[in-house]
DNA sequence: CGGGATCCAAAAGGATACTG
DNA sequence: CAGTATCCTTTTGGATCCCG
C-alpha cells in the first residue's frame, strides 16, 4: 500500500464503451415501446398506415406516427406516398433494417430460453422484500 | 371482390409476437438507460457499489442503486454484502447475464457497421425537412 | 461505504378532435 | 386514408439530504 492505492483496479472502460455506446445508439432508436413491432411487420412486406394501426394492438395514432418518423430518419424504413384518392402510403424496410434482424432474433432466443428462470428470480425477490 | 375484402391481408401476427414479445421483455429490463452498462462492467468481475459510480460517468446515486435493484431482481446479478466496517457490497453477473453478452454484441456489431449510413440518413432526412 | 427517502424536471406515451 | 395538433397522464431520470 503505497503510492498506489488511488491505482483502484477500475472499471476496464474501453471494453463497456465500445460495446456500450453502440448499443445505446441501438436502443435511442428501437429501445421504445413500438419500434420493434413496426420493424418486424415492415420487414415482411411493403404495410400501410392503417394495416399497422389495426395490426398492432393499443397502439395509438400519435405514436404510430412518431415512431415511423423516427425509423424513416434513421433510414430503417422508406416511405412511399402513392398520390391517389384517398391517399396510400406504404412503409418499406431498408436492407439495414433487415440486417437488424438476426440480433433481434438473437436477443429473442435468450429471452424465451431464460424466461422461466427470470420469473422465479423475480418471485424469489418480491418474496423476500415482501417478508422484509 | 366478393365476400373476401374484410379479409385484408393482415400482418402477420404470428411471427411478430414471437419475436416482439420476447424482445419487449427484454426491453423492458435492459432498454434503460443504465442496465447494459452496468451488466458490461459486472459481466468482467465483481464490482463494488462505488466503482460503479466512478466507473459510469453521468449515473446518479439514485439511477445506479434502481437499475442494481431491478437487474437483481430479474436475476441478472447477485448482490453480496460483506458485514464489515465500513460496509462492502459486491455485485456480481448471473450465467444467464453472461449469455447476455452475446447478443448484445452481435447488436454493437450492428451497429457499428452502420452507423455512418444511419447518420447519412439522418442528415438528409433533417435537411429535407428544414427546407420544408 | 452503500444506500433510502424525498422532491423536482424532462421525456415518453395516450386520447382525441380536426383536416387535406 | 393518413396523418397533424393539442392536451393530458405516466414514467424516467436527476439532485440532494440523510442515515447506519
């Protein structure tokens, strides 16, 4: 214990950032309540305004909008306006948004795999604050 | 145009759910702001409540003791409390946090790989609205 | 050292009326 | 049909003080 004890074995911090910053990016942009949902049903088939307000359950009408602006600027879907009457527009997932998939896919795979485990954790825990 | 147009090519329900559902639940745990940083820094070896602190720059006292408490609660760490004076606490990644790591990082690879066509994206989409 | 309790600001999200 | 605008509620996160 001499000089170097402010020498505290830290945090390796270049291994977090450069697997944290990224993701953070990732989650600024699909982290929210919607996101995923739109990406998934996009990445299928060209889907319109209406289909994704009537295909994803208790979303609302502001929120469809805001979260398809976002993707669209992130150039994770294309929006194509068809200048009939009535109007019809069609979102479009971009490659990089299909390449988005497997780790989407990925991150599935461990949730479903781990759910069980999870909720006893979580029954476990709840227990023992309930016991105090 | 028969009987069959309230049989609208609906999205495919089957194949979001499973994916989305999952992933929303992971969301819902890591999609924070903190979770994924702190899970990086446990994931390598225990750590200690204040190198945390240190180790995240902009975590509040507060923000690091909730995000701790919820990931302990899902079982994605253990917490450690060694009864000396002045206390130590230690946290500590579960197996199923370190099989986290995984996709995690095919997400990071993700993201770096398109990082500069998301920011391409956004720059035109911002200037194309700027010009209104 | 490792928090809990409290108060406050900001951001995310929901409901819904209106419109080209 | 595909939004926009407005208003409101909820959630998230930050600042701080206190305490064993």
């Amino acid at each position: 214990m001499s000089q170097g004890n402010t020498a505290v074995p830290d945090i390796p911090d270049p291994f977090i950032h450069e697997v944290a910053c990224p993701i953070r990016d990732i989650l600024d942009r699909v982290g929210n309540k919607w996101s995923v949902q739109i990406i998934l049903a996009v990445i299928q088939r060209p889907v319109r305004f209406t289909e994704l307000e009537r295909g994803i359950p208790g979303i609302s009408r502001r929120m469809l909008t805001l979260t398809l602006r976002n993707l669209e600027r992130d150039g994770l879907l294309v929006r194509t306006v068809f200048p009939t009457v009535p109007p019809k527009v069609e979102y479009t997932a971009t490659d990089i948004a299909r390449e988005l998939y497997e780790p989407l896919e990925a991150m599935a795979v461990w949730a479903r795999r781990h759910r069980g485990t999870i909720d006893t954790a979580r029954v476990a825990y709840d227990e023992r604050a309930a016991r105090d």
